[in-house]
C-alpha cells in the first residue's frame, strides 16, 4: 500500500483549503439550521421547503457564471476580496448583537419605567 507524503510546497494552499471547508461546513449548517427553524415555528412543510429552494437555487444558478467569469481575473485578488466581505459581515453581525444587548440592558421601555414608579 502507497503511504501518502504531505508536500510541503503545498502547506500554504492545505492551510487555506481547509479554512475554506470549515467557513463553507458552517454557512451549509446556518442554511439548514434556519430551514429547520422555520419548520418549527410554521409547522408547514411548503414554508421550509420554499426556503430551502431559496438558499440554494442562487448558488446553483449563479455558480456557472461566477465560475467563468472569475476565471479571467486575479485569484489572490478575489480572495483577498472575499475574506475581507466575510470579515465585514462578521463584524456587521457583531455590532448588531452588541447593539441589541445595549438595548436590552440599558435603554429601559416606558413599561418597564410605569412599573417602576407605581
């Protein structure tokens, strides 16, 4: 039986297929975690159906096109591009939740307040 040999010119490009397996595990997860989501709260199967062909028809649809029409142009660049687009939305998502707690804990509603003064 042939043993396989880590190629160490590779090592770089295996840091990166890997980063990109793990980001791409857990955007397929969150897909499927809010198909199943609607499902609970709707009870209807039509619901998390129409969602589930709303998640994934775009990536099917588009992947033809996206794929020749990147072909043309600087790979580096479109990675670079691409991680920063996921690090903006990372950080959108965080000042969001940061956003929201701030709500919740110090900005009191006026029913919160009536409850106080009685």
């Amino acid at each position: 039986m042939k043993t396989l040999k880590f190629n160490r010119e590779l090592k770089n490009f295996y840091i990166l297929l890997l980063g990109e397996f793990i980001s791409e595990f857990g955007s397929k997860m969150t897909s499927f975690a809010l198909i199943m989501w609607e499902f609970e709260k709707s009870g209807s199967v039509m619901s998390a159906s129409k969602l589930t062909i709303c998640t994934l028809l775009p990536s099917i649809l588009l992947s033809f096109f996206a794929g020749s029409l990147i072909d043309s142009w600087n790979k580096k660049r479109i990675i670079i591009v691409g991680t920063g687009k996921g690090a903006g939305n990372g950080l959108i998502y965080i000042i969001i939740a940061l956003l929201g707690f701030a709500g919740c804990c110090f900005f009191k509603s006026n029913k919160h307040l009536k409850s106080l003064d009685d």
